[in-house]
C-alpha cells in the first residue's frame, strides 16, 4: 500500500503555475510547428531535385517565384 507523499506528482502538478503549463504549451506548439516547416522544405527540396534529375530542362528558377 502507497500512501501519498508530498514529493508524489499530484503534488508537484497541483503546485505549478498554470502560467508555466501555458508556457510550456506556447513552447511545444512553436518547436513542432517548426519541425512541420522543416519537413515541408526538406520535402520541397528533394521533389525539385528529383525533377531537375528527370527533366534537366526543368530549373527551380523556374519553379519557385521569390516575391520580396
């Protein structure tokens, strides 16, 4: 039989700040949304090389238009 210490995790969840759970939200939501990015680039990536090996006519100067 467990009993209860006030070291338990209850305890230490119910003593954080529900700004710092807010926080840690913030933080985890922005990492994986720049993980999301960095798949989609690296993604982006490898279909234009792919492309530009099968058909050399084809640049990605031609596929990717820079608007500054």
């Amino acid at each position: 039989m467990s009993t209860a210490t006030p070291s338990s995790w209850g305890t230490a969840l119910v003593k954080i700040s529900p700004y710092t759970f807010s926080a840690i939200g913030i933080a985890v939501s922005i990492g994986v949304s720049v993980l999301g990015a960095a798949w989609g680039i690296y993604i982006t990536g490898s279909s234009l090389i792919g492309a530009a090996i099968k058909a050399p006519r084809i640049t990605s100067k031609n596929l990717i238009r820079y608007n500054y």
